[in-house]
C-alpha cells in the first residue's frame, strides 16, 4: 500500500557535537486521515525518535528540536571527551 504525506514543515539541524554534519526532519500530514507526525533523516541509537500523532504542526515542531536536542546530549555524554575541563 502507498502511504502519501503532505511534508508541511522542514527543518535542518547542524553542529552535532560540533562536528558540523546536518540532517534534517519532517512535519508532515497524512493523505487521507490528516494526521501529524514527525519523520527524521537520522538518528542516535539510545534516543527514541519522536513517535505517535501531534494536535498541532508546532506541537510536532517542538518534538523535532527537543528530539536533536536529546541526540545532541547523548553524542556529547557517549563521544565527547573534552581535554580541559573548566
């Protein structure tokens, strides 16, 4: 079965533990059904992607940059070694 959604909202994120690689996520609605959900280029295998409908495009909006804000704390606590701390 083909599954069509209507992309309403993209966004790009980029500096991931300050290495400066980019991906980007999706709002989009579902044709027919209308509903919200959230769809993402990648990943960080100990951080669930965001999951499930959304009421609104920002509620959807703020799961995406609350998702790469996690993916972001969980590069730096599982990579980053800083050689000074301070």
């Amino acid at each position: 079965m083909v599954n069509v959604v209507e992309i309403l909202l993209e966004l790009e994120a980029s500096g991931f533990n300050n290495t400066g690689r980019a991906t980007r996520g999706r709002v989009v609605r579902t044709i027919p059904g209308g509903a919200l959900s959230c769809q993402v280029d990648d990943g960080i295998k100990s951080v669930a992607e965001p999951q499930g409908t959304y009421d609104s495009i920002d509620d959807a909006r703020n799961a995406l940059i609350e998702y790469w804000g996690k993916c972001n704390i969980a590069l730096q606590s599982e990579f980053w070694k800083p050689k000074h701390s301070g």
